[in-house]
C-alpha cells in the first residue's frame, strides 16, 4: 500500500496510473490538500493529507497499512523564490514530518531531489552524483537538506530512503508549475495554439530533460530495486540535454512555421545559469540497470501528438 502526497501536481497522478497497473487501483491512494478532478477521483483511492499536520499523514499511514510513501510536496525553483518563507515551510517542515513518520513506521520512503539542488561552484559538464552543490534557491537548499537528511537517518537508523535528481520534466498532461525549465512544456502549447512562443531563457541555455514517462518508470524501478543493489541513496538519472533553440528546431519539423522569440527574465536566467548542463547518471545505469527511452526527436512527436489529442478532444483550435 503507496500513498503519494501533493498527488495532484504535475507528477502525482502519472505515477499514480503506472502503479496502479502493476500493483492494483486500490492500492494506490494519491492524496492533496485541493479537490481532485472528478476523473482524477474516479480513478482511484483519493484523501486529503496536508504536509504541514502530522496527526492527519500519522492517522492516514496507521488506517491504511501504508508500505510505501512517495513525498511530492514542494514549491518549486521560480516559484519558491517568489515566497520563500512558505517553501521553507512546506519542502523543509513538510519533510521532517514525513521523515519521522517514516521512521515511526518503517516505511520505504521516495523523496525526489532536482537539477536545482547544485549551484555555480558545482561541476556543470556533467554534474555527478557526488559532487559541492551549494545552491542559491530555497527549493535547491531545501532539496539538499532532504537529501542529507535521508542519508543521515538510513546510516543512524535504517530508514529505507531513496531519493532521485530529476532533471527538467516535460509532460503533455499537467501545466507548467513555477519551474525554470517549464518554457520546455509551455513552447508546445505555444506550438500548437498561436504558432508564437516568447521564452524567458536565452536560446542557447542548455539543460538536462527528460519525458515524463521516463521519470515515472525511473522512479517505479528505483523504488522496487533490491536495496542491496543501492550504493548511494541518492542518484542522477538523465536523458537527454538541449536548449530552447534546438527543441524550436526539433518542433518545426513537424510544425514549420514556429516563431520563437527570447526575452529571458532575470530570476530564472540566473537560476538556469547556476544548474548543470548534463547529468552523470552512470550510478543509475549501473546500480539498478536505468535507461531512458525517450530522446529529443521521440520526445518532440509524442507532446505534439499528445497535446493536440487534448486540445481536439476539448474542441479547441490547433494551428
């Protein structure tokens, strides 16, 4: 039995569906402090759960037997700096919590860390998994505190915590959620609706990415993977690296007349600007056998493909 908190966000219900499917609909139980969708309710066990009240996530994990706990909730990088005092709330409190519920009840615990958890003294190309990071966002200095603090607790106490570096997600199937690396979803909406698409970074900042579907089946391996085979707790996993301007390039392929023009906003340059080019995930491969399967030109059909799908089913214009 998985309970996943902060469900509804842009990688809860995917991972959600993919579990489903292996282990069975009932045992999955997605829980966020919003109202779900109704299609989001009807697929599967939905609760309530708020990060920051222990008493509500203890009563939860007690009631229903919990095994596995994956912790989504955070305020990402752009967002984040936006309001800081409510990330180090929600993605440093909110993470004790689940920590000591873990332990309390010895669960396997997923965290996911992040690209933003290195900073501009770190190696760039490619950034390994150990490595100085000093990040200069609450979310990345949040995300390293969870990091060693998962550490710590498996060396003091044995806590089954496992943890992943996502590198930027681009999903056909949520909105983009205060991410520096959300243009690379927002540039096929833009793509397939005004054929114009203004980017706030510069057209040749170059960042890790990867599918949605990768990062899903990354995670479902790496949580299912014998912790014998484990010697870190936690790992890069990669795909692919591009920029604005060669995924423009690759989207004009299908779509030739694309415009795209760059007016990079301050915050998140900077931020992009500190975060690595490539990931080393050679850990990963190693350790439990990760390979991604989607690269840039399979990346590129399969959001076109599937946001146009989205938007003829919701009887909206597709240039």
């Amino acid at each position: 039995m998985l309970v996943q908190q902060s469900g509804l966000g842009q990688l809860g219900v995917g991972l959600a569906q993919m579990l489903r499917k292996q282990y069975g609909k009932e045992n999955i139980i997605l829980s966020d402090i919003r109202r779900p969708p109704t299609e989001v309710y009807n697929m599967g066990p939905f609760v309530y759960a708020d990060v920051l009240d222990y008493k509500n996530l203890r009563e939860l994990v007690v009631n229903n037997r919990i095994t596995w706990l994956v912790h989504y909730s955070a305020l990402l990088s752009a967002i984040g700096e936006a309001n800081v005092a409510l990330a180090r709330t929600i993605n440093i409190t909110g993470l004790h919590n689940v920590l000591d519920l873990a332990l309390e009840n010895c669960l396997r615990l997923f965290v996911p860390s992040t690209i933003g958890a290195f900073g501009p003294s770190s190696p760039r190309d490619p950034a390994p998994d150990l490595c100085i990071q000093r990040p200069r966002t609450i979310y990345g200095v949040s995300k390293v505190h969870a990091e060693l603090m998962g550490e710590y607790l498996h060396h003091k106490y044995g806590l089954d915590f496992r943890c992943l570096r996502y590198p930027g997600v681009v999903s056909a199937h949520s909105k983009p959620g205060g991410g520096t690396t959300d243009y690379a979803v927002q540039i096929f909406h833009d793509a397939l609706s005004s054929g114009h698409h203004e980017c706030y970074l510069r057209s040749n900042t170059r960042l890790p990415m990867m599918h949605i579907s990768d990062c899903h089946r990354a995670t479902i391996e790496f949580m299912q993977a014998p912790e014998s085979q484990l010697s870190l707790r936690t790992y890069n996993i990669a795909a692919m690296s591009f920029t604005p301007e060669e995924v423009a390039e690759e989207i004009r392929k299908h779509l030739p007349n694309l415009r795209v023009t760059y007016n990079p906003d301050t915050i998140r340059q900077t931020i992009a600007d500190s975060w690595p080019v490539r990931f080393d995930d050679s850990n990963a491969r190693q350790d439990w056998g990760w390979k991604p399967a989607y690269g840039l030109s399979e990346l590129v059909t399969d959001m076109l493909a599937s946001i146009r799908e989205k938007k003829n089913n919701a009887g909206l214009p597709v240039s």
